[in-house]
C-alpha cells in the first residue's frame, strides 16, 4: 500500500495502479509457515490478526473471568469486529462487576460510538448515579436522549449538568440540539460560549465544525478546527474536517496538505483517499480522483458513494473507462439503487454504450426518484433520440427547458453535493 501510494505521489499512476490490483489479490493464506510470537502475529494480514486478536482476548476473559478490564476490552472488540450480539452479551456481565463510574462511562461511550443507544444510557445511567460530578457521563447520556427521543429531551437532560460544570463541551452539545430545534440564533450564541471555553471532546468538535460548515461559515469552521488541533493535536477525525472545509472552499494546496499528512500518517485509513477523490471529482480533476477512489474501494470502502464517484471518474477521463465505469456504477447501484443520480449516471453509461433500453431503464427510474432531476431528462431526450421517437425527445426537452424556468434547485442528495462530504465522515468506518 504505501509503495502503491509512492508511485501516486511522482505521477506513476499506471504502476500504481498495478501495485494496488497486487495489494486487492493478496488472500488470507499468504503465508504458509506457523506464526508464533508478538513479530509473526504482525505479519497476519489484518484479517488474520484482528481474529486472534479476538481469540486472544476470549481466552484471557475465560482464565480471569472477574476481571472487568478485559471483560470492557472483549465488548469493544467485538463491536468494532461488527459482532454486536456478542458484544451487547460482553456488556452486559460487565454490570453486576463493577459501579466504578469511569468503567461504566468506557463501556457506554463504546455502545455510543456504534450507535448502541438503548444499550449505552444504562451504562450511563449508572454512571451519573454513582458519580454525580461525572458531567462527561451526563453530555453523553444528553446525547443518547438526543438521538433517541429528540432534542426536546436532549437539552432536558443536558440541563441537569449542573451550572458549575458547563463548560466548552457543554455549549457546543446544546448549539447542536438547538440548531436541531431551528433555533439558529440561540445555537449560534451557544457555540459561541462553547468556543470561548475552549472545549476538550473532539467529537463535540466535530459536531461544531458540522454545524458551521451546514450554515455556509466555512472561515468559522477552519479556525474552530485549529482550535481544537492545538487542543487534541492529530486527531484524525478533525483533521479529515479540516481539509474538508478547505476543499469547500477552493483551497487547493491547503487542502492537499492535510490530506497528504492523512494518508501518510494512516495510509490503510480509507475515508481519506475517498475525500480527496470526491472533492477532485467535483472539480472536475477526474484523472487525478480516479487513483484516489481506487484506493478507497481496495481499501474496504464498501460504499455507494466511492463507487459513483469511481464510475464518473471513468467516465470522465481521456480516453473514458467504459468497462470500469460500467462496472463501478452497477455496484453503485447495488448499493443504493434508490438514488436518482447513480440511476442518471447508470442511463448516460448504458447510452454512450448504445445500449438504449437499459438506458430508459435507468433514466426513467431516475425520474420517477426524483422528477425535477434535469440532467436524467436530458439523457432520456437523447436516448428517445437516438430510437427514432421524436415526440418523446421533444417533451423531455421541453421537460428541461420548464425545470431551468423554474429554477428549481433539486436536493443534490449525497452524492454530488460538496457540502454533504462531512456527512460521509460520519459513516460508521472505524477512525484509526
């Protein structure tokens, strides 16, 4: 991976791109000989060591079953695994072992961060009720509220933290319930509070540099984020939101330098090379964004939006990708065949390839998505064209030409929309 990224850094694509097809092909069973050691268990593929990593720690558990570290250690594991059965079982023998406060909080900020709510407020629950200066546990039990019920019983249980203990963490958790409310100004008057207070949790960081950046304070989000890297230096997540912001700004070398100091820091990190690859696809940069998003799709991105943005790369570049494009759309499609715009690009790919009828498919699944959605009735103006079906063409047309009288902005949804790329971010890909 890393001498795949070498090659992309001096301009060597087609290697890397040779070097990276090597890195998809490499299996499981690789090695032959028996691993025994701390060096031959980093010699595992990631697979391999993540599953003794977990084996390790189940036989730990069974030889010291009252030990409530590795009882945590096994739940977390086996949630970050995507074993969440298991992992909620682990959580709950840890309950009757322990009610040290900062135990309870670990276990209920890991079930958070899988999104574990129900199961997390218990443990959080426990905490305030054992520690009542544990305002940590109570932000986070804020949070479950919010999640669960809403913002009306976020900010109610958010205002317990008694006012002693409301501090920078505590302003930026309530400007976003309140914001979620629509209450914008009083939001913006508490993120201010939050700011002066010089917050500690990046999480709640990154939820500020969110709310910014959704009311178009791009310059706000970028100094908020220094803040919080002098705060919690190397944070990945808030990096990743840095140079977001600058891409969204048209920060080209800015935005180039974050993410260069990303993927070389944490080069099997996916969401990254897929960030830089949709922001370069959005300006249009598509020779450069393709390496990129190949990158994260070899690095386990399962996800719809790498691959669309992988497909329009290919059917962008000179001379187009037309097997890679097609390719990239239909798992796209797989993916998320309710979105208009993978529907729109999959009609325009089966159309350059002559294929009308599957073409009409798409296009007009992409329609009936999304009607106000120009660029799909362009291309089926085209393709009704191409058939011989004048009056077909014409009303498409004619479709078009009343969408761009209206100046109807349709919902760009999370694909071509710049702006939704922190929404990616969020997506449950583990941070490093």
């Amino acid at each position: 991976m890393r001498y795949s990224r070498a090659l992309l850094s001096v301009g060597r694509n087609e290697e890397a791109r040779a070097v990276l097809h090597q890195f998809e092909q490499l299996g499981p069973d690789v090695r032959s000989r028996p691993h025994r050691g701390v060096l031959d268990f980093f010699n595992l593929d990631p697979a391999q060591r993540r599953a003794q990593f977990l084996a390790n720690i189940e036989a730990q558990v069974r030889a010291y079953p009252r030990n409530i570290s590795l009882r945590v250690r096994l739940g977390e594991e086996l949630l970050a695994q995507g074993k969440t059965a298991q992992a909620l079982q682990a959580f709950r023998e840890v309950l009757p072992l322990t009610s040290e406060a900062n135990t309870l909080a670990e276990c209920g900020k890991a079930l958070l961060d899988e999104q574990q709510y129900e199961a997390a407020r218990v443990f959080f629950e426990r905490a305030v009720a054992n520690d009542v200066s544990a305002s940590d546990s109570r932000l986070d039990l804020a949070i479950v509220f919010f999640h669960v019920s809403g913002a009306e019983a976020g900010l109610a249980e958010l205002d317990k933290v008694p006012a002693v203990q409301r501090r920078g963490d505590y302003f930026l958790l309530r400007a976003q319930m309140l914001d979620a409310q629509g209450k914008l100004e009083e939001a913006r008057e508490s993120l201010d509070q939050g700011i002066r207070a010089a917050p500690t949790r990046p999480d709640l960081y990154f939820q500020a540099a969110l709310f910014l950046i959704k009311h178009a304070q791009l310059q706000p989000a970028v100094d908020l984020l220094q803040q919080a890297l002098q705060v919690i230096p190397d944070e990945p997540k808030l990096l990743l939101a840095e140079a977001i912001a600058y891409g969204l700004m048209d920060w080209p070398v800015e935005t180039r330098k974050v993410l260069n100091k990303i993927e070389s820091r944490w080069p099997e990190w996916s969401q990254p090379y897929l960030i830089d690859g949709v922001i370069l696809s959005g300006h249009a940069k598509f020779s450069e964004a393709k390496p990129l998003l190949e990158t994260a799709v070899a690095l386990g991105f399962n996800d719809a939006t790498a691959y669309y943005n992988l497909a329009l790369a290919d059917d962008h570049i000179t001379p187009p990708d037309e097997v890679g494009a097609r390719r990239a759309v239909e798992a796209a499609l797989r993916l998320s065949p309710a979105d208009a715009y993978i529907q729109s690009l999959a009609g325009k790919i089966a159309y350059e390839g002559k294929d009308y009828q599957t073409a009409l498919e798409h296009l007009n699944a992409a329609v009936r998505i999304q009607p106000d959605l120009a660029e799909a009735h362009e291309w089926l103006g085209s393709t009704y064209r191409a058939l011989g079906e004048t009056e077909k063409a014409t009303a498409e047309l004619q479709e078009v030409a009343r969408i761009e009288q209206q100046a109807h902005t349709p919902d760009q949804g999370t694909f071509p929309s710049p702006a939704s790329l922190l929404f990616l971010v969020r997506a449950p890909q583990p941070w490093p």
